[in-house]
C-alpha cells in the first residue's frame, strides 16, 4: 500500500475509533476525521523531533512538515 493510503486508513480507523468512543453519534463525522488528523499529525511531528535527537528549534518545522504529509493523504 502507498503511504498516503496507509496514512488516510490510519485516519479513517482513528476516526472510526472516536466515533465508536463518543456513543457513534450522529453527523459528526467531519469532526471526528479532524480530530484523527490532528492526532496524528501531532504524531508524526513529535516522531520526528525526537529522531533528530529533540532540537530546541524544529518544532514548528516538525509540525508544518506533519501538517504536508496529512494534506496529501
């Protein structure tokens, strides 16, 4: 599988996760993909800082970068 796929399936089941979590509500979908997003970028961004050994300043450069990867799943 192509890694934007392996990532929007990691969305989709963190999404699906939330839902089930909040009683499977209703039209809610969208925010519950958002929150996954987010989830996960916030992932990506804090794996990646800690692999280039926590730098004061990358951060913000982290999470921009996250933030790419997502927009292209």
């Amino acid at each position: 599988m192509h890694e934007n796929a392996e990532l929007a399936e990691a969305i989709r089941r963190t999404a699906y996760f939330l839902w089930q979590q909040e009683g499977q509500p209703h039209g809610r979908a969208l925010d519950h993909w958002l929150r996954a997003q987010h989830m996960h970028q916030r992932q990506m961004a804090y794996d990646r800082w800690l692999a280039e050994g926590t730098p004061v300043d990358r951060a913000e450069a982290h999470w921009n970068a996250a933030a790419g990867r997502i927009g292209e799943s």
